[in-house]
C-alpha cells in the first residue's frame, strides 16, 4: 500500500506530522527524497507535488493520496473515493476582481478573461453560471495578472485574505471550499490496509478535540461526581489501593477540550480531588 503526499510546500508538514501522530512513522529520513518506508512494512509513502497527487492515486503510482480537496476536484480523476476530511489546509477558491472596479458579480465577466492555476474548476464554474469568459491558466501569482491587462478577473485561493488585500482585489463570489482529505482508488478500498491507516488518521483527529481526566472521588460523592461529567459514555471508576481507609474511588474520563474548564469546577464543587487532565494522543472509536 502506497500513500502519496505533498512533497513540499504549505501541505508537506502537516502531513508528516499527522502520518507520524497516527503512529505511522516514516524511516529512513523524509527529506528530498521520492519514497520513504513506515514502521509498517506494508505501507510506503511517496513524495509529490500536491497538485500531482490525485493524478498519482487514480494512475496507480500510489493507492492512498493525501491533497487538497481542490486539487482532487481539478484533476478530474474518476475511479477515486474520499475516505476522511483531515481538516487542514483549509481554504476557499474565490472568484477575485480588482477592488472599486466594473466586476461585481459572474455576469460582468461574459466577455471578459479569468486568470487562474484551476482551469477545470473555473470553467465548470462558469458553465454552471450561463456565462462564457475566457480562461487563462496561470501557474503562480495569478493575483498579479489583472494588474498587468492579462485577466479582468481571476479565481485563486485565499484564507486569511491578506494576498488579496495586498494585491487590492476583492471576492466577487465563492467558488468552492477545500480541506485536506484522505483518498483512495476505487479497486483498493476493500483492502484491510486501506481501513487501517483511515482508522490510524481518524484516531488522531478524534482525539485532538478531547482531553483525558482523572479524578479521586470520596465513595460516598461518586453520583454527584458521575451527573457532572458530560462526555462519552459513562466515566471509567476504579477502587483506589486504600492504605487509610478513606473509601475513595478513582474517575476516569474522557471529555470535550471545551468543557474542560467548566467541568474541573463542577467536579470539584462534587467532592473530587487530584483532578489530572492529560491530552490524548488517539482515540479509536
Ligand atoms: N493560503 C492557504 N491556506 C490554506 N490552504 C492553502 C493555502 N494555499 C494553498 N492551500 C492548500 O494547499 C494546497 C497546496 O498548496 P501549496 O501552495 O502548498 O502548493 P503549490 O504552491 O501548489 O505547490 P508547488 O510549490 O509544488 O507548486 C492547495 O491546493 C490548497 O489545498
Ligand atoms: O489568503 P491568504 O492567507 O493570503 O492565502 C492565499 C495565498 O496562499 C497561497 O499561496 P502560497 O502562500 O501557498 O504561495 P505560492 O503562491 O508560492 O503557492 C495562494 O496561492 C494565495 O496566494
Ligand atoms: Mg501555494
């Protein structure tokens, strides 16, 4: 089983950092290479341009990929299923056009010229829009070219929008919205592989939101400590090794990352003490 990954640019951390969380480590050295094994003898890894990937996944060069969802989308690859949102590389695909100029909305682009590094995209966009502007690729700075007369208007990426602003172009409407996603082709989803590493990704996205809390609680508290633990099924209680006689129990639990602050009060407020909240480093579900 091969997974094709970003081999650099904004992606190409993230990734091997979630492949290495996941349990998936990656041996002999990641850097400039084509291939890397993983702990895995049965999973390899190859190296290439995020745009690529999809292309690579559907061709064969590799099984699993892991790319934006607007490159799958622009590579037009049949015969491959997404199996997991990874939830970074977060971003929108908009249709940009000079700040205080003619372009406010699809409709004033009929005769006009759209530069972008997403043909396939831009003209699906378009079609489905009833309007017909010619389409330049581009294959970097695309917020350059309405400056320079090559294209009234341009569709490109933008997250905190800062390269807009400092290019002066403004969002004329929203084309599609994209994350990191986990592929695979088709004729290799029944591979027991395949369920493994989605379920080895998932695990670490599962537990990033949540925290694990531990508690002692007198015998006699444990109900008022039990109704005041939200979370996933009922907390694990445990006998404490009890030297002194205090008759206490041990609570174990795994709650949201944004209830914690609020639960240590009530648990406490309950008659829990040695309140400890670790992160997880994965949770399969
Ligand atoms: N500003 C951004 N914020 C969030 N995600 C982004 C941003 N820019 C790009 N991405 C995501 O990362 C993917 C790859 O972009 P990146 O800029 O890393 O590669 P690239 O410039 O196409 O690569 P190369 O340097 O190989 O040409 C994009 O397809 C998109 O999904
Ligand atoms: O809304 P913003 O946060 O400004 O992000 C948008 C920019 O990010 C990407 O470029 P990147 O930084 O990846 O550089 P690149 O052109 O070298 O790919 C994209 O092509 C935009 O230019
Ligand atoms: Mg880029």
């Amino acid at each position: 089983m091969r997974i094709a990954v970003p081999n650099k640019g904004r992606l190409h951390e993230p990734t091997i950092d979630l492949l290495e969380r996941a349990g998936l480590h990656l041996e002999n050295g990641a850097d400039r290479k084509l291939y890397a094994d993983t702990i895995d003898p049965d999973v390899s890894v190859l190296f290439a341009r995020a745009a690529d990937i999809p292309e690579y996944v559907a061709d064969g060069a590799a099984d699993m990929g892991i790319t934006g969802y607007d490159q799958v989308r622009e590579a037009r690859v049949d015969d491959v299923a997404e199996l997991l949102d990874l939830e970074f590389g977060t971003c929108r695909l908009v249709l940009a056009a000079p700040e205080d100029g003619d372009i406010v909305g699809v409709e004033d682009l009929t005769d006009g010229t759209v530069a972008t590094e997403f043909p396939n995209i831009t003209r699906e966009f378009f079609d489905d829009a009833g309007v017909d502007p010619d389409v330049v690729e581009v294959s970097g700075a695309t917020e350059l070219t309405p400056h320079v007369e090559m294209a009234d208007a341009i569709v490109d990426i933008t997250s905190t929008g800062t390269t807009l602003k400092m290019n002066r172009l403004a969002v004329v409407e929203e084309v599609l919205s994209s994350s990191v996603r986990l592929f695979a082709r088709e004729d290799v989803l029944e591979e027991p592989k395949v369920e493994e590493v989605r379920t080895a990704l998932a695990s670490v996205k599962q537990a990033e939101g949540k925290r694990y809390l531990m508690m002692n609680v007198p015998d006699d508290r444990l109900e008022d400590v039990q109704d005041v633990i939200p979370g996933m099924g009922g907390p694990t209680v445990m006998d404490i090794a009890d030297e002194n006689g205090d008759g206490k129990v041990a609570i174990h639990a795994v709650v949201d990352e944004r209830d914690v602050f609020e639960t240590i009060t009530e648990v406490k407020k309950a008659g829990a003490s040695d309140v400890l909240v670790t992160e997880i480093e994965r949770l399969v579900e």
